[in-house]
C-alpha cells in the first residue's frame, strides 16, 4: 500500500460515512518511528500514511481518531512522538468540515 495508498483507501473504506480511525504508529516504518513497542522494518513512509489519511477525511466524515502505539521509553530524540504530533495536525486540519465555522477557533 505504500505506492497508490490513496487508491486503496478508495477500494477498501466504503465513502460517505462517519468513521473513528486509530493510526497503529508501528505500522510505519521503524526507521521513522523508532519509540513504539514493535518497530516494524519496511511499514508505511510518513507520506504515505498522510496520503492515505487524506483520503480518508475526503471521503468520510471523521468524528474521531486515535495513535495507538507509541512508548516514549523507546522513542529516540523524540522522533516517533514528533511523527505523531505531525500525523494528528494533519489529519486533524483535512478532517475538519471546511465550510462550518463553528469548527475553526
């Protein structure tokens, strides 16, 4: 799923429903995520996981979400809690309804 994740997301993910979604953050490469308890080799790239998150907030309505996984005990110069305070801003900002401003602050 890493090239066309997008794609996939359109296969899999029925549209037009509310959806939760938990992101298992060692679903993304160790390389990138190193502070999770099972780091695995060869998972998602961070862009691939956005692309496909993207997608997701495109088709669905979002109306919550999750990143499960992370162990600060393992986490090096705090790279995987920065991936996942990149993932939760992006995600957050495609998953907000763009034409209700009660939403924006």
């Amino acid at each position: 799923m890493r090239e066309g994740g997008a794609e996939v997301v359109k296969r899999l993910v029925r549209p037009g429903r509310k959806v939760y979604v938990t992101i298992d953050i060692d679903g993304l490469d160790g390389k990138e995520v190193p502070g999770t308890t099972k780091p695995e080799p060869g998972g998602f790239d961070f862009n691939a996981a956005i692309d496909m998150l993207k997608q997701i907030a495109k088709q669905n309505e979002v109306v919550g979400f999750d990143i499960v996984e992370l162990n600060p005990h393992r986490d090096l110069h705090n790279m995987t809690a920065n991936t996942c305070a990149q993932l939760m801003l992006n995600f957050v900002a495609t998953s907000l309804p763009k034409n209700n401003p009660k939403f924006w602050f």
